[in-house]
C-alpha cells in the first residue's frame, strides 16, 4: 500500500446548513490528551449496544464494535467478508451518563501492504440523548489519510458540544481501494471531554456464559468477589459501571486482570489478560443462577492487601471526585474492622508524564486517601501515604485497560513493630 506524506487533517461539518470546519494538525497519540481520559472507550463504561449499515452482510459483530474501543490503539481487520468500495458499517455504543465531547480522534491510520484490504477513510461521530435508535447529531466527521509513521492521531473537533448518551461511529469507503472486493481496516476511536457522574452499577452479581467465558460475580457496593474458570478466583471494584478485577487460579497460581462492563441487556463485556498476556475480548451472555461454592461465600472487605480500583480524582490533581464515595466507605469499614496497626496507602500511577511528576502525583493522591479515610472515622496515628509512582505497572502500558488497572491503591498492613 502507498504510504501519504500529507501530515494535517482537513474536517466538513454539516450543522443545519454546510460550514467548511478549521484544518487541525495531526498530533502525537500519546501527547495529544495527557491524562484525559477516553470516554468513548471500555475503560470508561463504554459499551457496543447495536450495529447498522453492512454489519450483518459483511459479518460484523460485536466482537469488532469492541475492539473499536478497547484502547488498543493497532489496527484489526473491521470486516470478516470483504466489501464494495463505499462500504459502510455503523457502530452505537451507549455511555454510562451524559457526555460532551470537544474532540475525538483516530490513531495509527496505517495500510497493511496488501492489495486486498485497505483502511476506511470517512469517519463520522454522531450523538443521541434521547434513544439507541436516534434521532443522531452529527459531532464530527473526517476524511482519514494514511499517517507517516505509527503513534499520530487524526483529530476530530467536535462542531456540536451537546450532552448525549449514544454514539453512533459510522466507518465508510477505503483509502487506497484496488480490487472490487476489499477488506476494510480500523484501528480506534477515542473522545474527549466532560462526562456527568456516574451512579454505581449493581449489576454485577450473577452468572455469564459466552465462548470460552464461564464467569460468577457477587457485588456487595463497590466491592465484587467471583469465580471463573471453574478454578480462578477473583476480587475487584466496581466505579461508576466499570468492574476493575484481579484474579488468580487456585490451582496453577497463573494470575488474570480484567476489564469489564454491563451492556443493556444485562450481559458483560470487557477485556482480559492472563499471565501479562496482551488484553483480548472476554464476555457472555446472563445465565439462570445455580447454587455454587462461589456464590454463597460473602464479599471479601476492601481492607488489608487489597488493591482498589475507581478511586477518581480531579483532573491533574489530588482532589478525590464524588463518585469516590462508594469506595472510599467500603475501604473506611474494611479498615475499621482490621486490627492492624500500622495502614500504609500506596499510590501508584500509569506512565502518562515523566517519571518524577507521576511518582509526586502517587504521593500526592495516597495523602489525600489516607485525608479522606481520617474524615470518615479512622486514626491518623495508623494511617501513613506513600507513593510508587509507574515503577511497579501490573498491566500492559499500551492499553487504556491496562492503564486504567496500573492507576490504583495498595493498602499495605503490618503490625506495631513492621
């Protein structure tokens, strides 16, 4: 495939009568929204609720809506039967609360060097606030050309800026079409902006089934302990609609992370990665619930050893969010109960921004954990913060979901003399 040297993006807006929009220059993926994050991703509750245009010809599915939004940014093959020069397929994903974008954009708009299979060049991003079904504004759209080299970010600035709960990503026509059929590429889509707060999922206690996906959750507030596997068992957080879960098997120590969310219909979706190995798609459809070990066991607290996930925070700052709350509480009573004497609150960071600015930040972030847990009741004496900043990741770094596992607090217990 030919490879464009053009390095800007030029946008066409259509808001009740045609406007040409501003050119924006291409941007460096990683520089592009330091510490912003991606509200049209699975990380933050994002979920592919319907398909539209070609999606049932050529075979799209869900699994494809998915990785449109799993924050890996690589390319992936968007249709499983090739397709016509302006072929079009539409993807609609719900969000977990009113959002408005001021931008999105699209990474690594790369070729794979074959006649066969190009990537799609038109993009366009519209917003519902009424239903799945529409009706859609149009939010932004682009004309996709081929990046210099990989990292770069088209973006997208959003002509609307209007609450919305659905987002339709409609994906049409090729860049370098050669052959009558082609396969069309994707790699993802990413927005950026303001996101109302996001009340807490209960959801999560039950049984799902899917191909390779044999899972059981009980939720108890912020707190989530299930089996998977038959032999993996697993604790986690649940913030706004997203389950943030670490697991091990019982009988081979191998570890699991995963990433997951509730879809409309009660099933789950997310990612999950085994034994560091890179992210894939995981989910199943609710099944009835039949009595096991696992679900009659209670919630584990959120105390001693555990690793908490969701703890949010003001943007490029310490100023712990609202929807903190629910865990937060759920720390408060686990260390309340605990007869610990000494509580060290470990911050650690994901690698967005220098080392020295991301271990102040872990500090920073423990401090006001440990503030907030003195407000609520416990003893300063027992509390200390301390900070890791990235130096200890325990999920890959080159995705949104390992990131977001990465972002977390270790509560670290020893006695009077530890």
């Amino acid at each position: 495939m030919r490879e464009s040297k053009i390095r800007t993006a030029f946008l066409a807006a259509i808001v009740s009568i045609s406007v040409l929009s501003a050119a924006i220059p291409l941007a460096r993926a990683a520089d592009m929204a330091p510490g912003r994050a991606d509200l049209l991703s699975l990380a933050q509750g994002a979920m592919p609720v319907a398909l539209g245009g070609e999606a049932t010809a050529l075979r799209v599915g869900f699994d494809q809506a998915l990785l449109a939004i799993d924050g890996d940014d690589g390319g992936f093959g968007a249709t499983p039967r090739p397709g016509g020069p302006d072929t079009r397929i539409d993807f609609v994903y719900s969000l977990p609360a009113e959002t408005t974008f001021e931008e999105f954009g699209v990474p690594n708009v790369l070729e794979t060097p074959s006649p066969a299979q190009t990537f799609f060049r038109r993009i366009e991003v519209a917003g519902s606030v009424a239903r799945v079904e529409g009706p859609f504004d149009l939010l932004g759209e682009a004309t996709l050309a081929t990046h210099a080299e990989r990292g770069e970010m088209t973006r997208i600035a959003a002509i609307v800026k209007k609450p919305v709960r659905w987002i339709r990503v409609r994906l049409e026509g090729g860049i370098d079409v050669r052959a009558e059929k082609t396969f069309f590429e994707f790699s993802e889509i990413r927005g950026y902006g303001a996101q109302a707060a996001v009340p807490l999922s209960e959801g999560f206690h039950g049984q799902w089934k899917g191909r390779g996906v044999s899972l059981e959750l009980k939720q108890d507030g912020a707190r989530v302990t299930g089996c998977y596997d038959g032999d993996g068992r697993l604790r986690g957080t649940v913030s706004g609609s997203v389950l943030h879960a670490l697991g091990e098997s019982t009988r081979t120590g191998v570890g699991s992370a995963f990433v997951l969310a509730l879809g409309e219909r009660g099933e789950i979706g997310g990612v999950r990665s085994t034994n560091g190995a890179p992210f894939r798609l995981y989910g199943g459809e609710p099944v009835e619930s039949t009595p096991t070990a696992c679900n009659v066991q209670a919630v584990e607290p959120l105390g001693c050893g555990a690793i908490v996930h969701g703890l949010h925070f003001d943007y490029d700052s310490a100023t712990l969010r609202p929807e903190s709350e629910p865990i937060l509480a759920a720390l408060q009573e686990g260390l309340t109960q605990s007869s610990e004497e000494r509580v060290f609150v470990v911050g650690h960071t994901s690698s967005e921004g220098s080392d020295a600015y991301n271990l102040d930040l872990s500090k920073r972030r423990a401090r006001a954990v440990v503030d907030a847990l003195v407000a609520r009741g416990l003893e300063r004496t027992r509390l200390e913060a301390d900070g890791r900043g990235e130096t200890q990741p325990i999920a890959d770094e080159r995705t949104d979901a390992g990131r977001s596992l990465n972002r977390r607090v270790e509560i670290e217990c020893r006695g009077a003399e530890g």
